[in-house]
C-alpha cells in the first residue's frame, strides 16, 4: 500500500465518521498542520502520523510479505 492509498483509506474514514481534522488533531495529540500534511496527499506525511490518526479512526494497516513474482 502506498503513502497515497493510506491517504485515501483515512479521509474515507475520517468523512465517514464526520470528524474534522481540528478533532483528529485533538485526538491524536498533534497540531492541526501535522494532520493536513499528513493528509493533503504530500509524500512527506509521516507513518508514524498517519497510523496514529487510522488507530483513532478504528483503522489498522497490515504489511505483509509479499508473493514471490
């Protein structure tokens, strides 16, 4: 999964559950502007920030290994 998929699965949930981004910043202990950058679509969003805000969405991400091609 790509930085940019990851995005995408978290504004999905985010809009499903009707949260704005001052809320998930608030919840997850970061300031506003960490948040959009982490969700703006800009490959600099941290993972670290980006699996704290799905934790607080109920969201998990699993890394696997992948198929040998």
């Amino acid at each position: 999964m790509t930085i940019k998929e990851m995005q995408r699965a978290i504004i999905a949930r985010q809009e499903y559950l009707d949260l704005s981004r001052e809320h998930l910043a608030l919840l997850t202990s970061k300031n506003i502007k960490t948040v959009s950058t982490a969700l703006n679509g800009s490959e600099k969003a941290s993972i670290g920030t980006l699996m704290k805000i799905a934790d607080i969405l109920g969201l998990r991400f699993v890394i696997e290994v992948k198929q040998p091609v």
